[in-house]
C-alpha cells in the first residue's frame, strides 16, 4: 500500500538490531485518521470472507483491530499477555516467544469469547517470526473456529514468519512488507503489492 | 449513562474483592460499535474544550480512546508501562500503583509525543482510586502541556479517586459511576447523571 510505505519512509526510524521504528504514527502516538484509511484497506482485502469476529494481542494491536473490527460491524477480542504460570481454567492459552523481548508470555482468552464455528480475522500491527500470530491460530482452533485470514500493518518479510502460513493457504494480508533495511542510511525497501 | 448502566446491569459481574467485571463488552471482548456510542458521548461532554491529543495508557484503555480520538480528529498517545528501572533517558514517566495487580509499574512516554501547549484529553476504560489518571496528569505536567479534561467508561466513585481531582477544577466525566456493589447478589447501583 504506496499511501503506507510512504509515510514508514518519511517518519519511520531503521534502528540497529532489525528494528523499524513506526512508534509516531501506529504504536505510540497514533495517527488514527490515517489508521482508518489502513483499517478500510485491510476491509476492502477480505470483502469476500465471512467474518465474525476480529482478534487480536494486546497491547499494540489494539489500535488497528478497533478500527478494522468497526469496519466490518462486528466484536473485537484482544489476547492477554501473561507472566504468570497460575492461570485460571476457563481459558484457552499457549506460548508465544517474544524476538523483541527475548521472554515468553503465555497469551490467552477466556473460553467465552471465541466459539465453535466462527470465522475469524487475525489483526496485528507487525509480523516478523510470525509467533504472535501462530499462537493466535493456535487460540482459534482450540475453541472450533476457523481463521479466515491475517490483516498485518508491517510485515518484515524478510524474517519470513508469514511463510509457511501462506503456503499452507491462509490468507495474510500485510499492507506493507519490508524488503529490507539499512539502519546505517535509514532506507527501507519494500516488496511492491500494485496498491 | 443510561444506555451503558443497562448494559452493566445486563451484562457486567460482580465478583468477589470489589471487581466489576465488563469484560465481555468493554476490555476482553469489545463491542465496537456499542462502544463508539460511549466515544460520541465523551466527545459531546467535552464540545466545548479544545483538544489537540488523546492520551490513554495501555492496554485496556486503548480501544476506546481509539474510538474517541476518531470523533475529535486527533493524534492518540497511548502510555507504556515497564516494570524495568533501565529506562532510556528521552522519555516522560512517573510511577503507578495498581491496587488490581498489587505492583507498582513505570509508566512511560517518549517525549516527542507530549509538547508544551498541548491540550490533552486523558481517556481510559476505568478509575477507581485514580492512580492511572493520577500519573498521566502528571507526564503531561512534566511535558508542559494542560490537560483539558478527562474522559472515563466506568468510574467506581465509592473508591473516591477523582474526588480531589474535581475539587481542584479538572472535568473528570465518567459514562458510569458506580455508587455500591454486592457480589452476593450480583447488584449494582450507579449515582444518577440523568443522561
């Protein structure tokens, strides 16, 4: 999305270590008019799927997967993160290992708010290992529903976590998907998408 | 609010150790659309302000500050809280008790998104002994900003946190305040605002 990858090129920061800062405009302070223009991109992508409900993980999806959740008219479900290994058992949980922190949370929902048989799209605002979204996967199936695909602001293609998930058919959308980057001149290349 | 004491009344819980429960609507699983009718009437309470920013902290209060940022055409900052004492050196932050998690977090922002002369608008999904509310005022203080108001879901006013804030002269608006609750019956009872 050319509106997207120009705005990460103009107010983005490549910091060392594979980091691509976006914190003064997605997930920090947020740019919530443009947001929407991105919320309605991500719509207009799964018009043809049903879709039930939106999930996404606390704490920086949260922004997107309001906006898209009220583009589509239906109920959004936020993952927790948790440290704790004395969790209560009405939930459906996993392990997802954070790259960014270098820790492991247990992520989870409670039982009543996914279900059997409801189709569900996946909201994050970055893929990189593709672990967050894995264990959200993960979450959906326990309960019986079925993921109808993955909407994803910034996807760092590169690190190929979305790979395999697209080859085994799922549909990920990522409205943006590094190429590569140079923390030393700050550029960003992106995998042209045509929108 | 009458429309968000009825949902209360319809869908909330009342759990042992003072907890109201609206997580089925409001900070688990999120009722959008109903919620933008809560981020209308923040937006109606505070006509009269000028506000260039939303601030709100994560992760709860982050949807429906999203949604409130939307009717006002503004930026949203969102505030991050760390347990660590290694913090970098161009932030903003301040420390908060939480009474639900019985801990103390950093809570942080990074000093490009807070500016002197800024009119700020604090949004979050609860208060009660108002120490988040309490520690945002004062980030944006330090930035030299003025916070113009603060915008609330459910405020449980027998816990009496935004008692002194409102004597000073802050516009402290909460869609709900809750004036008792009994977990042995499920009972809530709200202090009427007649709208």
């Amino acid at each position: 999305m050319k509106l997207l990858e120009d705005r990460i090129r103009r107010d983005g920061k490549v910091a060392p270590g594979n980091v691509l800062r976006v914190d003064s405009f997605i997930n920090h302070q947020m740019d919530i008019l443009f947001m929407e223009k991105l919320a309605e991109e991500i719509r207009r992508r799964f018009t043809d799927k049903p879709v039930d409900k939106i999930l996404t993980i606390e704490a920086s999806g949260i922004a997107i997967a309001t906006l898209v959740a009220q583009k589509f008219g239906v109920p959004l479900v936020s993952a927790k993160k948790s440290k704790s290994s004395n969790l209560p058992d009405n939930i459906y949980t996993c392990s997802v290992k954070s790259y960014t922190h270098g820790n492991v949370n247990s992520v989870l929902v409670t039982q009543d708010y996914l279900k059997a048989g409801e189709n569900v799209l996946i909201i994050d605002d970055f893929l990189a290992h593709g672990e967050a979204l894995k264990g959200l996967i993960n979450l959906v199936e326990q309960a019986g529903g079925t993921v109808v695909g993955a909407g994803i602001v910034v996807e760092k293609a590169y690190q190929r976590g979305a790979d395999a998930l697209r080859a085994s058919g799922l549909q990920v959308e990522s409205l943006a998907r590094v190429a590569s980057m140079d923390a030393e001149t700050g550029t960003v290349e992106f995998i042209p998408d045509g929108t």
